[in-house]
C-alpha cells in the first residue's frame, strides 16, 4: 500500500487546547500506521513551536498532555513543525527558541505541501 502524507495545520494551541491536543494526538496515531505527517503552524497555533510552551499547556480534559504528543511526533516520527512566516512577528515569536524539527515558512511553502498532500485543518 503507498504511504499517505499529510499536513495538518493547526490554527490554536492555548486558546482550544482540545482542538490542538485532538489534533495531535490523530497525528500521532496516523504516524504510528506509518502514514507521513507534517504540521504548519499558523495564528495561535504557533506558539505550540515555543520551546517549553506545550508543557505549559495543562488544563486539557481529554487526549494524551500536548506536550507528551509533541515529544512522540517529533522524536519517534520525525514530523517536522512549520512555523507561518507571517505570524512570527504578531504573535511574538520573533528571537523565540523554537522546539526541535521546527523552522518558519512561507505561506507558499504550505501551498507546494498541499499540492503533494492531503491538509487537516485544525
């Protein structure tokens, strides 16, 4: 069977945390029937790219803690975080340390992603 990809892109993080928290944990358990998965982050979501930012994120009811998915995603799967260029300065992520597999894109880069894979918005 060919391998699936996907980017999910994930548009909260603090402001819906079971949203971001649902999210990621379908992430990580699409990556663990080997399926390609990727995230571009964008609006709230961004700050899920703030090293330390995820453990913060505590006070969700459901789903396994945000950070522990992230950790999975990132270390076991190797899934990348794309950070939305445009949202780096309005949501105060300029000089920020950003987690591991994370770097900033374009909007554009998203475009080609979604020309090759299938997109989960969140």
């Amino acid at each position: 069977m060919e391998k699936k990809e996907f980017v999910f892109i994930l548009t909260h993080s603090y402001d819906a945390i079971e949203r971001s928290a649902g999210a990621l944990q379908l992430a990580a358990n699409m990556a663990a029937i080997d399926a390609k998965i990727d995230f571009f982050l964008m609006n709230e979501g961004v700050h899920l790219a703030r090293k330390g930012f995820a453990e913060t994120m505590n006070w969700q009811k459901s789903f396994s803690p945000v950070a522990t998915l992230m950790k999975s995603l990132i270390e076991d799967f190797d899934c990348k975080f794309y950070v939305c260029a445009s949202c780096v300065k309005p949501y105060g992520l300029e000089g920020a340390e950003l987690v591991q597999n994370s770097e900033v894109k374009s909007g554009m880069f998203l475009g080609e992603l979604l020309m090759k894979r299938q997109g989960l918005t969140f």
